[in-house]
C-alpha cells in the first residue's frame, strides 16, 4: 500500500524481451498488484513475464503478499471474453489477450482489472522500461491526497526534460498536446501522449471503459472522457527515459487515426457536456464559428479563383468579414472553455 491506498500497476507488453522482467522485479515494493498483459507478443514476452513473477514472489516475504484478487475468478464478462486471466503469482496477475488489441487495448484490459479488484489508484507503466519507477510517489501524491482523480507525467514542463527528448518526438508532441487541448478541454495539460500515468478507482468508475480507445491514442481519448465526467487533472513534471528500446508505432497509420479521433471526440465532448448533460452556449460559437470562418475562406478562394479566371466575380469583402466573424467566435469559444476546465487542472513541478 502507498499512504493506506491500495496500488494497482498495469503493464502492458508486446514483444518487450529483456525489458519487461526488470520492470516487473524493480516494481516498488508499495505496489499491492501488477497487471502485466501481453498483448499476443511473437517472441518470449510471455514466457519471461512468467519467469520475472515468480521471482518476484520468491523475492518478497508472505506478509506483503496481497491476497487473490476479485479477476482470478474471472472478473468481468468483457475481461474474460478478451484475455486469459493466469493465477496470480504473488503479486502478479498476468493476463494474455486472446488477440493482439494494441496498446490501448492492453491499457484498457488492465483498467478492467484493476476495476474489478476495487484498487485505489491504477498507475500505468509501459514495459519496455523508459519510465523512472522512483518517480511513481509523485503521481499517486495527488491522487491519494484528493487533489486529483487522474494524474500523469508531463516531459515538457522543464526545459531540462525537453532537451532529454529526441527532436522528431518532441515536433509530434507538441501537435498532439495542441489537438488534444482542443478536443479534451484541459487547456492546460501538455505532453498527452505520456503513458506514466495514476487514476483513481472513482475515475475509472465513472468512465465507460467499454469505450476506451485501443489504438496509441488510448491516453487522449481518455482526457476526453474523463474532462467530460468532471475529472480533475494534474500534470506532474517528470524526465523521460530513453535506452534500446524500440517504437512500435507506424507514424503513416499514426497520424491518421488519432488526428480522425480526436476530431469525433471533440464534437462528442461538445454536444454532450455542453448540450446533452447541461448547456453552455460555447458549442453554439464553435459549430457557428468553424461554419462561418469555413465559408469565409472557401468564398475568397472562389474569389481568387475567378480574378485569375478573368471571371470578374467577386465575393472578397463579403467573404473576409464572413470568415473574421467565424474566428472571433472561435476564438470566444475557445475563452468559455478554458475557463469552464480551469478548475479541473493543476501543475506539479
């Protein structure tokens, strides 16, 4: 236990040989369970998740042993539909998915667990080791203390960080982190893609986790869902570890898909916090802004189309007022959000 919390680790891991034991047996030993899910790996993974538990049962005294957890006996209808559930081994639930889901599937079917058990606070820990284990009292700090119901690290707070991180990786960042302030409504959180992550048990209940995401953008859909319930979030500065291992994302299938999800997500978080379960007029100035500034911009096209045609149609003046009023409404919009998130966010440096 962390500061009498109950801490569930949720670990997910494909194809992370020589990696994913040493998280497993370097896990802090405040951590009552680990879920570690192989997600339908083609080499070892499996095998060495297995090994790294048992030691770490070996390792640690009956007394710290939790007991059997409520998914050893099967859990949720979705959980045993899509993993595996192998006896815990001390500590150590490792849970193999019947077909390979992605990243955010793992993340979701450790959420599932650790939903099922009734944890305190769920930390996420990627399996190939870049994340500082000595690091995790700073994100359950917020959590168990009731400061926050999600919390998670933030590489870029700190120009130290920024510079720790490659510059290709840091250019995608800082888009992602622009994308998801608009589609989640937290304003003021950077670096999304950060899968260090804490949650609290009240959190995961109020989200539909039949939902989540299951591609790499699992972690902004997640803000989405969790802005959309009330959820306050806190960004806590944190460096990134880089060593051998190995990105198993394709950037051309990458972009696509996450820039399309946040897009629905965006338009779903508007129309059902800010329409269905109450109403803000904030959404009415985005529909009518992006509307107005869209039609403005495709009218001077038009008019420019037909100067160089020699058409002598001209629609610019009407179209630039049209497409500057579409912008001040954005740009209110925009104003409304963030002060309607402002209370939901914190920083911890």
């Amino acid at each position: 236990m962390y500061r009498d919390a109950t801490v569930g680790v949720v670990i997910p891991a494909y194809n992370e040989v020589g990696f994913v034991g040493d998280v497993i047996r370097e896990m802090p030993t405040t951590v009552d369970r680990l879920y570690v899910i192989d997600d339908r790996s083609t080499d070892e993974t499996w095998t060495e998740i297995l090994e790294a538990a048992r030691a770490d049962a070996k390792a640690r005294s009956a007394h710290d042993t939790a007991g059997d957890p409520l998914v050893a006996d099967g859990g949720t209808s979705t959980l045993a539909a899509r993993a595996t559930i192998h006896d815990p081994i001390g500590r150590v639930v490792p849970i193999r998915h019947r077909e390979n889901l992605g990243a955010g599937g793992a993340i979701k079917t450790g959420y599932l667990a650790a939903l099922a058990d009734g944890v305190d606070a769920t930390v996420t820990v990627d399996a190939d080791g870049q994340m500082d284990l000595s690091q995790m009292p700073r994100l359950l700090d917020p959590i168990v203390e009731g400061e926050a119901d999600y919390a998670k690290g933030n590489r870029l707070l700190s120009s130290e960080y920024r510079a720790a991180m490659p510059r290709f990786r840091f250019v995608g960042n800082s888009i992602l982190t622009f994308l998801t302030k608009i589609a989640s409504g937290y304003w003021k959180t950077m670096d999304p893609q950060n899968g260090y992550t804490a949650i609290s048990h009240d959190a995961l209940a109020a989200i539909d986790l039949e939902e989540l995401y299951e591609y790499y953008g699992y972690c902004n859909d997640l803000l989405v869902k969790l802005n959309v319930q009330g959820m306050r979030v806190a960004d806590v500065a944190m460096p990134a570890v880089y060593g051998d291992e190995e990105s198993s994302i394709t950037y051309a299938d990458y972009i696509p898909k996450v820039s399309s999800m946040l897009l629905r997500n965006f338009l779903w978080r508007l129309r059902t916090k800010y329409l269905v379960l109450d109403f803000h007029p904030l959404a009415l100035f985005y529909f009518v802004g992006a509307g107005a500034a869209g039609a403005g911009v495709l009218g001077a096209g038009l008019t420019l189309l037909s100067t160089l045609l020699g058409a002598g149609v001209s629609i610019g003046q009407t179209s630039v007022l049209v497409a500057t009023a579409g912008i001040t409404l954005l740009l209110f919009a925009m104003v409304f959000d963030m002060a309607e998130s402002e209370h939901l966010e914190s920083q911890v440096q």
